[in-house]
C-alpha cells in the first residue's frame, strides 16, 4: 500500500491509538521551529491529523503499517532458543512517532542517532505475558516468549525501524514431525503487519520455511464489516470482535531435518 494510501486509513487514528499495547500514542507535540521548513511541514501535517481526529469519531481499520521480519535464533545443541523481530513502520505513523517521541531535536527532519538509542524499547512496553504480535505453535500448543531484551532502533528511508530478541522460556527441538508454525500479525487488526520476507534462521540449524498465506475468500466481507463498524460505533467496540486478524495473515512452516 503507497504511503498516500495508508495515511488516508490512518487519518484519525493518533489518538485511538492509545489502547494498543507498546505504541507510542500520546497526544502529539507541536511546537514547530520557525526556521526550520521540514518541522514546519511536519507540524502542519500533524494539525490536519488533529483536526480529523476532532471531526471523525472513529477511521477504518488497520490504524498502523509494519513490515515486519523474524529471525529464529536456535542454540547449540540445534534447538529454537528465541525469535529476533524487527519492524519497519510506515512513513505516516513514523512521523508521529518522531514527533511524539522528541526524536529529532533539531528540526532537519532526521532523528538524532543518541535519541534513537534511548527510545528503543519504548514501543514494546507491554504486559507481562504480552505475546507482541509473535504467534508461534509447536506439536498443537502456543511457545511462551520471554520479555523482549536487546532493543535496537534506526531510521532508514524516512522509516522507524526497531527489533528485540524475544527468548524462549523453554527451547524447543523442531523437526519434520514436530515443525513451528509462525505468524507475525495483530489479532485485533489494530496494526497491519506485512511479512515480504519469510524468517530467517540463526544459528546451529537446518530449516526449511514455507509460507502459508491466509484464506482470502472472505476478506472483502470482512473489511466490509470493519468498515461499517467504525463507522457506527467506539473502536473500542472492536476489541471485543473474535480473531479478525488471522484472516490477514500469512503463516509460515518450519521444519528442521534430522533433529
């Protein structure tokens, strides 16, 4: 989706934002620097946002954009020890991060690499016990995750881009017999995750990974119902839907031979 696109869903959606567990959705700041052309710009695009949360009660789903990735992190001994995720969030919701966050101090539109470091982590402060979007399945039953460690945070290509290594409480052995099945997605649909890329693999394994894309055949119905339901109701209504999301979500098989 171009980034006109997305910022078009996400007219209204700064402020509903709040609810979704690790976004950074304050009420923006916006104390442009008058010399500045670029702060400026993006002061201004954040006042039109403003003025549409004011006249719209609630915007179509998704709220926000990520291309995700996943790297599976397997130990010694051969087995899945943890999964490295990284998100590359859409222009749109990048720059409000930047703003909301303070991120660029001073005005050239770039957030300063010393800002970026102390915000990582910031976006994935959740719950414990908070799956974060990582749904992972083994012999039937979902993988605990541990809290999320090794923060990192970047700016590519007017993209905030962050990862955290999720840990296993236990490792697992994967096989043929026994593979993972991954998927990387919000079940709310809250925040729309893209997977261009399938996982990769780290460490002292053998895999293979194929993906799985969703059943699309009701998706337009679906996006249908969404649709109207912002429209009619609180978004908060929303979060008492079933599983949406997994409709949107491609799925990704692991398998390991000879372990």
């Amino acid at each position: 989706m171009t980034a006109g696109g997305r910022a078009a869903k996400q007219g209204a959606s700064f402020e509903t934002a709040k609810r979704e567990p690790g976004m950074i959705c304050r009420q923006s700041r916006m104390g442009p620097k008058p010399s500045r052309t670029r702060s400026v710009a993006r002061a201004l695009t954040l006042a039109v946002v403003t003025l549409l949360a004011g006249l719209q009660t609630a915007t179509a789903h998704p709220h926000v954009f990520i291309d995700a990735d996943a790297a599976l992190v397997f130990n010694k001994t051969g087995q899945w020890a943890a999964i490295r995720v990284t998100w590359t969030y859409d222009e749109f919701y990048s720059l409000m991060m930047i703003e909301d966050a303070q991120l660029d101090a001073n005005g050239d539109g770039i957030p300063e690499p010393e800002r970026l470091n102390a915000f990582a982590g910031k976006d994935v402060d959740w719950a414990a016990g908070f799956p974060g979007h990582i749904l992972v399945e083994h012999k039937g039953a979902p993988v605990v995750l541990g809290p999320p460690l090794e923060h990192r945070a970047a700016y590519e290509n007017d993209r905030i881009k962050t990862s955290h290594l999720r840990p296993l409480e236990y490792p697992v052995k994967v096989t043929a017999a026994d593979p993972l099945f991954l998927r990387l997605y919000d079940p709310e649909y809250f925040v729309a995750y893209d997977t261009p890329r399938k996982p990769t693999i780290q460490g002292d394994a053998e895999c293979k990974v194929a993906r799985r894309p969703p059943d699309t055949s009701g998706q337009q119905d679906l996006l249908a119902q969404l649709q109207q339901l912002d429209m009619e109701t609180s978004s908060i209504a929303f979060m008492h839907m079933p599983d949406v999301g997994i409709t949107f979500a491609d799925g990704f098989l692991v398998t390991c031979g000879g372990r």
